[in-house]
C-alpha cells in the first residue's frame, strides 16, 4: 500500500511507502533562526535518514530559505526554514529489468504536514534525479 504516487519531471512515477514528519523547530526553546542552527537542522534530518534506512540510499533535497525582515543576532541575520521535516521512503519500477524494483529514501523540508501527492508535490521533489539517486532491489 502506498502513501502517495508523485510524478517526476522525467515522466517516472514513484509511490510513497513511509513517511515520517516533525517540527523544524520543535524544542528550540532559546536563540533564533539563523544558517548556523539551520545547518544543522539539514544535517540532522539527513542523518536521521541514513539511520533509520541503512539499507537504502539517501537523498536530501536542499531546502528553501527565507530571510525576513527582522533585525540580526548575535549569530547574524534570521533565516527560516520551512515549517515541516521530512524522510520519506520511495519506490518505483526497477532500473535494471532483471530486477523487481527501485528504492529511494528522500529528506526534505515542506511547508505544511501534508502527504505529498500527484502535480500538488513541491517542484524540487518532482525533479529527483531518480535514475542516478534510486537503487534496485530483488524481492
């Protein structure tokens, strides 16, 4: 059972199995917003990725960043992430025809706790490189 069916740019369409989400900022209880913290965010979320599929290659796809209008910290200026985390298990017809399938565990950041489905999935999810991202698999 999939969670989602998205289309990529390339035509190829790739169900979503599994997905986890969480608050980019849940539990900052002190500073700001700000590249040094995002950064990590982005790693964290990457890493959780490869720890929970190590079995599966990982992509991140870089999120956006926003830089309101508010006045610099100590730690520079204010830089806002989107609101939702994400890691994502994908599949997909086999890149190899000997084989059953194709697999891609994908961290990304979004605005809303939505699933991403169909035309309605944010661009940058739409145009995974899958054919040189993905990894076969035998059942």
């Amino acid at each position: 059972m999939s969670l989602g069916h998205i289309v990529l740019l390339t035509g190829r369409s790739i169900r979503l199995t599994e997905l986890r989400m969480s608050s980019t900022y849940g539990g900052m209880l002190e500073g700001y917003p700000c590249k040094r913290i995002n950064d990590r965010k982005v790693s964290w979320v990457q890493r959780q990725a490869e720890l929970a599929f190590p079995s599966t290659p990982v992509h991140l796809v870089p999120p956006s960043r926003e830089y309101p209008d508010e006045t610099a910290g100590a730690f520079g200026p204010v830089e806002v992430l989107p609101s939702v985390a994400c890691v994502g298990v994908f599949d997909s017809t086999a890149l190899d025809p000997a084989m059953d399938g194709s697999t891609l565990t994908v961290a990304w950041f979004q605005p809303a706790a939505e699933v991403p489905a169909g035309e309605d999935a944010d661009l940058a999810l739409r145009s995974i490189r899958w054919e040189e991202l993905a990894q076969d698999y035998e059942l």
